[in-house]
C-alpha cells in the first residue's frame, strides 16, 4: 500500500490553510453567543463581523453585504429561492445546488467548450416575459471553465434581470470585483480555499429584496436567521485573506501546464476537455478512451492519488457529468473523463507520480485486461 499520498482534488475541497485553523481554534474558545449583548457575545460579535471584512475584501465588496450562510450550496439555494424573481435562467453547467434549487429554470446552452453563449441569453431574455434572474458561474467545477460573466451581467441588467454568479471555484483564483462586475449576488464557500467545510456566503448588493430561507433570529440582517457558526466564520474570514492575495496562482498554473503537456504526449489518444476556453490555472479534465473514470479513479487511489471524476461534492458517486453532456461530449468520452485539480501544496513530485499512474492505466497490459 503506498504511503507518499498526492492530493488532486482541490475542487472538492482544499486542505485547511494554517491561518484558518488558527482563527478557528481560537474561536473555540470564546463562549458567548454573537447576539448576546455583554462582553461575552461581544467578543464573539467582533471575530464575525472582523471575518465578514475579510470575506468582503476577497471579492471587492462591502462587509454589509456579506450574508454568512453553511457553505456554497446554501448560498446558491438563497439566492434562488430567496429573489422574487419568477423566471429563473441557468446556464447547463451549473453546480447542482443550483439545477436543483430551479428543475423549472430555463437551461442556457454553451458551446462545445463550455461557455455560454451571450447572444443565446440575450434572445432568452428577449423572450421572457416577467422579470428574471440569471445565475452563471464564475468558473466551472469540473472543467475550469471561465464564463465571460461581465457581458452575461451587462446582457441579464439590460433586460431587467438580476445576476446571481456562483463564484465558488473562482475566488482564491481569480481576482474578483464584486462591484466592479455589477452583480446583484454572488456565491462563496469557504472550504474551497482552504477554510472549514460548512461556512460560506452570499454576497447580496444593497438594494436586492431577499427572503430568508433559515427564519427565527433575525441573524444576518434578516437574511439568514440562526446563530451563527463563530469558529467556521472567523476561519473562513483568515482563509479569504490569505487566498486573496493570490500569490500561489503563477506556480499552480506552471505544474498545470506540465501536467497537461506531458499527459498528452504520453497519451496522444487522450483528450482534454474545454481546453480551447480560458481555465482555471488549477483544473485539467482528462479522458483516457476506453477507461471507465471509476476504474481510473480507484486505480489511482490505489496508489495514494486522490482525484475524481466531475463532481465529487454529491456522495461518491461517479455518473456522467451533465456539464460534458452539456458541452456535447458523447458518452462514451463522458464516462472515462476525471478531474485533476491542483493547489497550493501540490509539488513537481506530485505531478510526476501522478503522470506515471495515469499513463499506466492506457498501457496495452492495462488494454488487454
Ligand atoms: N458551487 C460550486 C461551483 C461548487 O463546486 C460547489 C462544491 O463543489 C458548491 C457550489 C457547493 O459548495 P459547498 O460544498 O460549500 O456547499
């Protein structure tokens, strides 16, 4: 059994960043309640309204804005839920916190390599008779692909509608300006750059009417009412700090770049998935022709290499991804495709050992099994 273990699987969570353990333990200490109003629930009140600066500094927001929720799908589920928007428009790549929020939701196709097209929305919208809400995602889970959100804003405000971006795989990769950008809401996790599982937040721009799902408290303004998760919150506050600054991207992007290279020189039949489109510097989606992603992903976890196929976030399953289908891959190549993710601690070692297991898989002795 090998004991050197390579993490590749950064989309579905990152590991805890030092500075996040240690807001977060630190919280662990403080007892009161950040309602109440003695010094206790003070103390408490000041670690989640210092995390609710940091969180809005990830994304160029104000803190007022930040809406604390229990991750990215809550926050998904809220805006959707919680807009008076009627005619909800999604693109077909969506995370299923929000396919799932709006079965009803008018799907906006993309293209071969993932990316909504404007013009199509545009028409959509043109079409739509109540007021809409159109929520696109920064960047795809599965295949890195960044949506050209700035001009799927634009189009959404000019007919009227709201623009709710998942940014959940985006922060902590990008630069992000929430103001800039113009949106009415925008989704983050805080697991994903390196803070706990199960703290998260919208970001709601002020003038946006927004029914809590979570009542009784008042907490977060209204918005999301329940005490809140103090020790989460702060870690998520001191990941977003570190993460914003972004310094890890540039040497991320250098291990991607080899891995990808050399992948497809190894294995020329292979097959890289949006790889015409602007990526996440961290995400490669890869296909061996012939090889069910389950027996790619338990071949390597076999030998210490932790990588998954499409969205691992459900419960383990490994099905065909509807974001491949959605981009038109056939089947058959949906099925043998697995997500490699990359982060801030994957080293040159880990992409040689994991080019070595991989391109075993394709082998002839592999073949002829
Ligand atoms: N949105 C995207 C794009 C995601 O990748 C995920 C998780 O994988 C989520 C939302 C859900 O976030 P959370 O795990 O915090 O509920």
């Amino acid at each position: 059994m090998a004991n050197i273990l390579t993490y590749l699987d950064y989309n579905a969570t990152a590991p805890l960043r030092e500075e996040a353990r240690a807001a977060a333990v630190s919280a662990l200490g403080i007892t009161g309640n950040p309602s109440s109003v003695h010094r206790f629930g003070r103390a408490a009140r000041r670690l989640v309204e210092y995390a609710r600066e940091q969180v809005a500094g990830l994304v160029g927001a104000v803190p007022s804005q930040v809406v604390f929720t229990s991750g990215g799908t809550e926050a998904n589920n809220l805006a959707l839920r919680g807009s008076d928007r009627r005619a909800i428009l999604v693109s077909a790549v969506e995370h299923d916190s929000v396919l799932q929020e709006a079965p009803e939701a008018i799907r906006i196709p993309v293209d071969s390599e993932g990316i909504v097209d404007p013009g199509v929305l545009d028409s959509l919208l043109g079409e739509t008779k109540t007021p809409a809400l159109v929520s696109v995602m920064l960047a795809n889970n599965e295949t890195g692909v960044i949506q050209p959100v700035e001009e799927i804003c634009r189009i959404a405000h000019h007919h009227g509608a709201l623009f709710h971006c998942d940014a959940v795989q985006g922060a902590g990769k990008l630069a992000i300006d929430f103001a800039g950008l113009g949106a009415d809401m925008m989704t983050l996790s805080a697991h994903k750059i390196g803070g706990l599982k199960g703290a998260g937040a919208l970001i709601v721009a002020d003038p946006i009417d927004l029914a809590a799902l979570n009542v009784g408290g008042g907490q977060e303004r209204g918005r999301r009412g329940g005490t809140e998760n103090v020790a989460g919150i702060a870690g998520f506050g001191a990941a977003a700090q570190a993460a914003g600054r972004l310094d890890e991207i540039e040497r991320i992007a250098g291990h991607c770049e080899r891995l990808e290279r050399e992948a497809l020189a190894r294995i020329p039949s292979a097959r890289i998935f949006g790889a015409g489109a602007p990526r996440l510097a961290n995400t490669v989606n890869i296909g061996i022709p012939g090889r069910s992603a389950e027996t790619q992903i338990m071949s390597l976890d076999l030998t210490g290499i932790a990588v998954s196929a499409g969205a691992a976030c459900s419960s383990g399953k490994v099905a065909p991804s509807h974001v491949l289908r959605a981009m038109g891959v056939g089947e058959d190549w949906a099925a043998c495709a697995i997500r490699v993710s990359l982060g801030r601690e994957t080293s040159n070692a880990d992409i040689a050992r994991f080019l070595d297991a991989w391109a075993a898989l394709a082998s002839p002795r592999m073949s002829a099994a």
